[in-house]
C-alpha cells in the first residue's frame, strides 16, 4: 500500500509517516525538503502516482493561500485524473466554518474543494495543538505582564493522537465519496490565562499580572463565544494540555 503524506517533514507529518511505516505501508513523505512544493507543483504528480492514500497534512498559516487552498486544488486535479483515485485524508480544524480569520476560511474553503471533486475523502477536524497554545501564550507575555482577550478559550489536543488516529483513517477501508468523521479534541478546556499561569509555572515563575482586554472584532468574538470549541458528539483522546506540558517542559529543561 502506497500512501502519500504531504508535510511529512512536519511535526504532524513526520509522526503520521513513522506510524504509516511501523504498520508496513511504502511512505512517501512529500514536502518541499523532498522535493515536492504544493505551491508551485514542483514534484507533486510524481509523488502521487499510484498512490492508494494521500494524508494532507500540510499547511503553512502564512501562505495558506498559495500552500493549502491552491495545493489542495493541484492534488485534486491529479487524482482526479489517476485510474484509481487515492483516498484522500484531510486533517482541518474545529470551527474552520465559524470562525472568520482567514487561515480557518481557507481551510473551510480546502474542505468544501474536496467535498466537491468526486474523490474518495475523509475530513478530520482538531482543535489547536497543545503546542500552538504554546506559541499563543509565549507571544502573549511581555515579562511578567500577560495580555489576554475576554472570554478566550481552547479545548486544544495533542497532535501525536491526532497523527495516530489519522494512521488509522489511512490504512483503513477506502470511503465511497466525501465524509466527515467525528471530530478530535483533548479532554480539557483551558483559557488563555490558565495557559499563561500554567506555562510560567513550569519555568518556575510567578504567576503574570494579566491585562484582560474586550474581544474587538469578528474573530476574537467568535473565540469568545467558544466558535473553535468541539461539539458534543466530538472524539475526546490524547494527553491534557496540563500533561502536555508537563512533557514539554522536562524535553526543553
């Protein structure tokens, strides 16, 4: 069994190709280190061929124009026109369709492609990273001061369980068309200044004097309002973003 991982140098990527392989299946990690470039299609039709199953896994929140949407058009294409189109798994967001930033629009917009190419699919949704929450917390902080906007909340997972669980969409039967599985969160919620408490916490700090400002504009509303936040029929797995962390701060000490 053939199957492609695009961003398979990627965190997310590269664990879904380790799993993919420790099962028996030939991987081809396509990714621009490889030689393949979903922006400009360099590599890409050669990496496709024969292929039984692609894991899009690639993504780049900055040129989510040219990367995601444009290279999810450039897969379809040539799926589409192989004798026996790949079964394509798609990993995108929880609240790509309700929260307006652009990078989630664009992942919407990549989910709605797919829905319509007659390919085989099936679509996994994830909240944030518990890494992403990371990053978002880190940014937040000047010193000991943390800026945090009202009513910002993640239920974020682990993206080891979501590599996992897209293994197992990968090596699993092929769908007829379009789906979308149940989608994957971790088992808590945390708001933005618990991240940032938790965070200096394991760096042995006091915990931040918070500024708290109102949620301004459509996409911080939406936040608050909980728009990234799973739904109740929502597959629950991985670590907490509290182990998490706990994890991540002995591999960085």
């Amino acid at each position: 069994m053939k199957i492609v991982v695009t961003g398979g140098r990627g965190p997310l990527g590269a664990d879904v190709v380790r799993r993919l392989e420790g099962r028996g299946a030939t991987v081809i990690s396509a990714s621009r280190r490889t030689g393949v470039d979903l922006a400009t299609g360099e590599g890409l039709e050669a990496a496709l061929k024969g292929a039984n199953c692609v894991v899009h896994a690639a993504t780049n929140r900055l040129r989510h124009r040219t990367v995601d949407l444009v290279g999810t058009r450039r897969m379809i294409t040539i799926l589409a026109n192989q004798p026996t189109p790949a079964h394509v798994v798609y990993v995108s967001i929880v609240g790509c369709d309700r929260v307006p930033q652009r990078y989630y629009r664009t992942k919407y917009e990549c989910e709605l492609d797919l829905a319509g190419s007659g390919l085989p699919v099936t679509v996994m949704r994830a909240t944030q990273f518990h890494t992403l929450i990371i990053e978002i917390a880190q940014v937040a902080m000047w010193g000991r001061l943390g800026v945090v906007a009202k009513g910002m909340r993640f239920q974020p997972c682990d993206h080891h369980w979501v590599a996992a669980e897209l293994a197992d969409a990968a090596m699993g039967p092929t769908p007829p068309a379009y789906r979308r599985v149940p989608d994957l969160a971790g088992p808590e919620q945390i708001s933005l200044a618990e991240a940032l408490t938790l965070l200096r916490a394991k760096k042995g700090k006091a915990a931040p004097r918070l500024i708290t400002l109102p949620a301004i504009g459509d996409t911080l509303r939406a936040y608050a309002a909980g728009a990234n936040l799973p739904d109740p029929d929502t597959k629950i797995g991985g670590f907490s973003f509290r182990e998490f962390l706990e994890r991540w701060s002995r591999s960085t000490s």
